[in-house]
C-alpha cells in the first residue's frame, strides 16, 4: 500500500515529484553525482553545490563550472550563499540566466570559512538581514527561490521558525530545516521539534534535513515532523540507491535490492564520469576515493577495500581494487562465507609494504 504521507509538493509552480531532493553537497553534489542519482531514480529534485554568489555575479569561470546541469535534468535548483543582498540577487539572476528551475539561498552551510563572512549558518543570527536577502533575491528573478537553514546557530537560538517565518513572508517558496544547529556541526542528538513548528506555522511547503539513512529513518521523520518532502545527504553518499528505494516504499513497492554487480556497475561509471569531468586524472582519483570511502561502509571487508582504493597511485589501480573486491562480494552473496580472509589479511601486508 502506498504511505499515508505526502509524496509530492510544489514551489509556486514548480511540482517536486516524488517530494525527495537530493541534498546539495560540496565537493559531492556535482555534475557527475547528480548524474548518478538520476540515473538509478527516485530524486524528485537536485540542487548544485552551493556556490559564492559574488562569483556567479561577475561571471567566474570555476563557479560558473560548478553549476553545470544536463539539458534534462529538470528540476534543478543552484544554491548561492552570501550575505550582500544586492549581491545575491545578481547571484540569483545570473542562475536563472543559465536556465535553473530554483533559486536556493544557503543559510545553513557550517563551515568556518563560510560562516566567518557572515554566510551559510551565520545569516540565522541577523533576521533583518535574512529579510533584505530574500526580498532582494526574489524580486530579482521570476523562477522560485527558496532557503535552506539550520534549526539555529547554536543551542541557545533555535529560531529555525521565525526564520523560516520571515522567508516566507518575503516570498520565499519553500524551506528546509536540518535539524543540527551550525554548533552541532555534523553530531548533535537528534532534535526535529523545529521543523515541526514550521511546519504547524507555515502555509509554504516545509522541508526536514537530517541524519535520514534508510526507509526507517525516512518514515520517521515524516511522522515526526509532518513535514512536505526530505533531502537527503550523506545517506546517498554511503547509498546513492536510497532515493529510489525510499521512493518505492512511498508507492508500497519492494525496495530494489542492490547486489555486487549493480555496485561495481555504479562505481565504473562513476569513475568514467570523473574522468570526464575533472581537468586531471589525480582530480578523479581523489574524488573516486571520496564516494570509495563511503560506500563501501556498510559492506563485508569495507574496511580492507578501502584500504586499498586509499592506497592506490592510479584510478586504473583503483578500478582494478573494484573489480577483485566486487568479484569476491558476488562470491560472497552467494554463500562463499570465507571468500575474504586472504583478502583481508593480504591487505595488511600491502599496508605494511607502503609503510
């Protein structure tokens, strides 16, 4: 049976369906990424990395890379931080130009860099200035904007509602809400009360953030929150299937199992789309270890493969580790349960060799 909880929702016009969004990312949520995802299905929107929008203003070639999309990847929406509403709203014009379906302000990002500007996560501490950004941005274009944020910037000044409150009567079309403040950085204890009360407090669709890694965790933040859609991060880093598996659970069909074969599949073409994208093959590589050291976390051996993808010099190697690895999972699903002792133990040896 299909859930009892939205699987949809729209931004003015723009209909979000199925109502799961890929979580922007830096360093993750690029071009190649988002092609991954989109391609084993069940993302109803992706969103860029988030980018500078004094960059995208004045036209800067790396930023500008940065929010490539396909012709057909529709919706799309390009992130853009800042804490100039002039600027941002150039920011934001500019995205349109390039042909984005939204435009989405970053005010959760938490990183020292970001925030010593006064970006990301540090705009929850001045609500006037949250006001002129989002006045200024949506005045500025004519396709949605909407607001990613935090539940508030430290323990002290949750204000993920009035925030949020304050958006949407600028005319924002829609908010998420991570849970974790920018103090919590990437731990916390889980606290999803202030998405709730946006959502009770709000007429615009209301987005939760957060730790959600599997169906189980999907449903209960659906539950806990009543919130109109989710995004999901991390969770597609360790799992780019989750999507599409959470998506299925929402029309009350059986998640697709992934075996051995399907994941190595995954990891070539992904290490065929770096390879495409970025300017030198050590680039690829050091993106390939990145997705490598994810998603394999969960796996028999993950360990010792990641080991070895680390200790690679190529991605040729690399993609050699993914085929002896990947063979033996298949053995492995198959029954062969001692399938990776030698393994195990001769990556020890390789690591002592390297030392």
């Amino acid at each position: 049976m299909p859930v009892p909880y939205p699987t949809e929702y729209r931004v003015g016009e723009v209909r979000i369906s199925p109502n799961l969004v890929l979580s922007p990312m830096e360093g993750v949520t690029d071009l190649t990424f988002r092609r991954l995802v989109r391609s084993i299905g069940g993302v109803g929107l992706t969103v860029t990395e988030f980018v500078p929008s004094a960059g995208l203003s004045r036209g800067d070639r790396k930023v500008q890379e940065m929010v490539q999309f396909d012709p057909d990847e529709r919706p799309v929406a390009v992130q853009i931080f800042g804490r100039d509403p002039t600027v941002m709203a150039e920011g934001a014009r500019m995205a349109q130009d390039l042909g984005a379906t939204l435009v989405d302000i970053n005010m959760g990002c938490p990183s020292k860099k970001v925030c010593a500007h006064s970006g990301g996560s540090a705009l929850m501490k001045e609500p006037d200035l949250v006001r002129d950004i989002v006045r200024a941005t949506v005045a500025a274009v004519d396709i949605p904007v909407t607001v990613k944020m935090r539940s508030g910037f430290d323990q002290d000044s949750r204000n993920a509602p009035e925030i949020a409150w304050i958006a949407q009567e600028e005319g924002a079309g829609a908010v998420a809400i991570h849970w974790r403040t920018r103090e919590d950085k990437y731990s916390g204890e889980r606290a999803v009360d202030r998405i709730a009360e946006a959502k009770r407090r709000l007429q615009i669709p209301v987005l939760a953030n957060g730790d959600i890694v599997d169906i189980a965790s999907a449903e209960k933040m659906f539950v806990d929150t009543g919130c109109d859609g989710i995004l999901v991060g991390r969770g597609a880093i360790q799992n780019p299937w989750l999507l599409l598996q959470i998506s299925q659970w929402q029309r009350g069909e059986a998640p697709t199992h992934v075996d051995a074969r399907e994941r190595r599949r995954v990891m070539r073409d992904y290490a065929a789309g770096m390879t495409r994208q970025m300017r030198t093959l050590e680039g690829a590589l050091g993106r390939f270890k990145m997705l490598s050291n994810q998603f394999t976390r969960s796996l028999p051996a993950g360990k010792a493969f990641r080991s070895r993808v680390l200790h690679s010099e190529s991605l040729d190697r690399a993609l050699e580790e993914v085929d002896i690895y990947f063979e033996r999972l298949g053995r492995h699903e198959a029954g062969s349960e001692a399938v990776f002792e030698d393994y195990v133990a001769s990556t020890h040896v390789r690591k002592g060799k390297a030392a």
